[in-house]
C-alpha cells in the first residue's frame, strides 16, 4: 500500500507531538488535509494548483548562520575563541551567576553529559565514520558529529536579528557568535508550539517495494505534493522561512530556508511516467491523476561563513542547499493531488519539514538556566553595531 499524501490520512501535521502516519487513501482534499493546521495559522488559504504557484523565490531577508555548537565538543561551553571564557561562561559572568552550575546545566541539556552511556566506547576512534571519540569524565565516548543546536539555530535565524558586532556588558566582552550560541540555546529550550509536517526517521536502512520506493510509513511521510505545496506557497506567496530536514535517515540536519527554485518541469501522461520511473505499462497509484508533471527543485539556507578563531575553529557547514526530484500528480481542475519521488531522491529527500508558530516567552527563563529577556539584551546590541558598550545592570 502506498503511503503519505496531502491528505489528513497520509502526512501527519501536528502539533508539538508527532503521532504516526497511516497509509495513504486516494481521496479529494477536504477540510481535515494536513495542510490545514498550516493555513488556520497563517490564516491563508494555501494554493493547490500547480500552474498558480510560484516556480521561484527567494526571501528578502534570509535567516542567518551561525554554529551549530557540536555536543562532542560541549556545546556552548567549548571556548572557541583564544584566551576567551566560554559563551556560557561569560553569560554567567554578566548576569552574576555561578559559572560551574550553569556549565553543568549545559552539559547536561546539549553537551558531553546529555548523551546516554550506551553510546560506545573508545579510546582515539569509533567504528562509526559519523562519530567522534570524545573524552568524558576521563572516559573515551563516541558521539555523533551532527549532534548539536541546530533544533535552536535554525528558529533563532528565523525570528531574530542577527548579532553583528563585539558588545561589551557587565565588564563581558561578548562576540556575535557567542550570542549566537546563547540564543540558539534559549530557544532549543523554549518548546515552542510548532507545526510538524512528517516523522524523523531513524535508521539507516530502508526496504524497497516492487516500484523501488521505500516501504517504512516514516520514510514516505512526507510526499512531494505535500512538500511542494509548502515550500512555495510558505516561501513563494507568504514570504515566510520554515524548517526542514533535508534527509531521511538517523542524521538530522535542522535548516532555516531562505529560496525555493523549479529547475525543471515537464508535463507526463499517466502511462509516460509509469514507464519512465516503474517499469510497467499503468499507472499504479492514483487514478485522479489526470497528468503528471516531473519536477526538479531546490530548498537553499544560508550558509554564510561566521568568524571563528583559526586555532579553535568552529565547524562551517560548506553544503547551502539541497535537490530533489519528484512527480506530482495533478487532477482534471489542475490541482496537486500527490506524488512520488524519484530517481536518487528516493532515497534523499525531505524527512520533515515544520514551522516554529511564535518566539519564546517574554520571560522564559530555560530549564538550563538562560533568561531570553538577558540573551535578548545582549543581541539588540550587537545587531545594533554600535561602539564598544560598557552597561550596569
């Protein structure tokens, strides 16, 4: 049985909790489609139709980039810079608290201690090529290199300003990429409402079906209709970012985008593309589709090189986009009624998508022991690009 859709049976879009997706059923869009959630937020209602939505766009003002402060390294208690304290040390400094509580808390939310001791052990390597072998509490450790904030970053970028300048506050000099880490920090902390399109999937294999698409439900939740009709009418008609995982496996790449761009488009008959991609004679899956079109786009993200300090660098994520290559099934009326990856996107396309619904509280202060209204402060500031600041609380 074929799963995912935009329908509500297929992708599951929810609220803060994912609950599974069930197989998907060949019906009309009606009022409980996934993508509802999406326009009662938005308060628009989003576009369907293929030739009526937008084949490029780019925001105006992109989300930034900044560090996604790796956890095997201890997150933003790593002291990138030379001769610097630690981002979270020197907010510790600023705001009077004690520098080796707040570091444990760090520790333990998104550094050294937060991973679980089955990880392996190790002594210089792990047999992973994706882990590194870390030293804990005197003890080797394998963590994996794509462990960090990017689930904080990738909001941040999106809502905030980004921070520009060194500030001084509190006698605390404060670079932009140590605010940077703070505020990707508040806001892995926040729980903020979001709107999830799609299930994580965690392993690193994936069975086939007869058509040579994958059979794991997470695998498969999230459709080229759905995606489609997301990113351009979110990027292309609102002018807004949301956040996607760009692959479907146990890795998890959190990316705010900033454009979406059709490279290629070509309209099929039903047959044509059963042929074309499945070897066989009949179209096997939809029979409102009327037409099919083959599509190649690209989602980019910013990935604007942040300073960092030659003898400590913080890792730059080279890659700023991501291709896919998919089929959308459209009706008679011309609407996009579903779709199936294809060719190498089969196995590399988006695994989730989801937008953050709001910024954290005015006054959350995070479990770890970070007060947004305090990070918030320090960002202003730097966004500002003024002159060195010295400011007393």
């Amino acid at each position: 049985m074929r799963t995912g859709s935009i329908v509500s049976s297929a992708i599951a879009l929810f609220v803060l909790r994912v609950h599974g997706a069930p197989e998907r059923k060949l019906e009309a869009l009606t009022e409980g489609d996934t993508l509802t959630k999406m326009e009662e937020f938005f308060g628009v209602k989003l576009e369907r139709k293929f030739n009526d939505l937008p084949t490029s766009a780019r925001l105006e003002k992109a989300p930034w980039n900044g560090p996604i402060w790796e956890t095997y390294a201890d997150s933003i208690n790593y002291p990138w810079k030379a001769n610097q304290p630690s981002p979270t040390e020197k907010y510790a400094m600023a705001f009077g608290l004690n520098a080796t509580e707040l570091k444990y808390n760090v520790s333990a939310a998104f550094g050294l201690y937060s991973v679980s001791d089955s990880k392996p052990a190790c002594s210089s390597s792990c047999k992973d090529e994706e882990d590194v072998c870390t030293n804990r509490n005197g003890m080797g450790i394998c963590i994996p290199r794509w462990f960090g904030l990017s689930q904080g970053l990738a909001p941040a970028a999106i809502f905030e300003k980004e921070p520009l300048c060194p500030i001084t506050f509190n006698n605390v000099e404060f670079y932009p990429n140590d605010i940077k880490g703070l505020i990707s920090a508040v806001y892995a902390g926040a729980n903020s409402s979001k709107i999830f399109g799609g299930k994580r999937y965690h392993d690193k294999e994936v069975s086939l079906d007869q058509y040579g698409r994958p059979t794991e439900a997470n695998y498969r939740d999230v459709t080229p209709a759905f995606f489609h009709i997301a990113v351009a009418n979110i990027i292309g008609k609102l002018k807004r970012s949301l956040i996607i995982d760009r692959f479907p496996g146990h890795t998890v790449w959190n990316q705010a985008l900033s454009a979406f761009e059709v490279y290629e488009q070509k309209t099929m008959t039903p047959e044509e593309a059963a042929k074309s991609f499945f070897n066989t004679d009949k179209y096997p899956f939809n029979d409102q589709a009327t037409q099919i079109i083959y599509v190649v786009s690209s989602v980019f993200w910013n990935n604007t090189p942040f300073p960092t300090d030659e003898f400590r660098p913080l890792i730059q994520d080279e890659d700023f986009y991501a291709t896919y290559s998919y089929i959308l099934e459209i009706t008679a009326a011309g609407d996009i009624c579903g779709g199936e990856w294809v060719n190498k996107s089969i196995h590399a396309h988006a695994d989730y998508l989801y937008v953050v619904k709001e910024k954290p509280a005015a006054d959350l202060v995070t479990s770890v022991g970070f007060s947004y209204a305090n990070v918030l402060k320090l960002l202003e500031m730097s966004a500002a690009c003024p002159n060195t600041i010295q400011i007393a609380n």
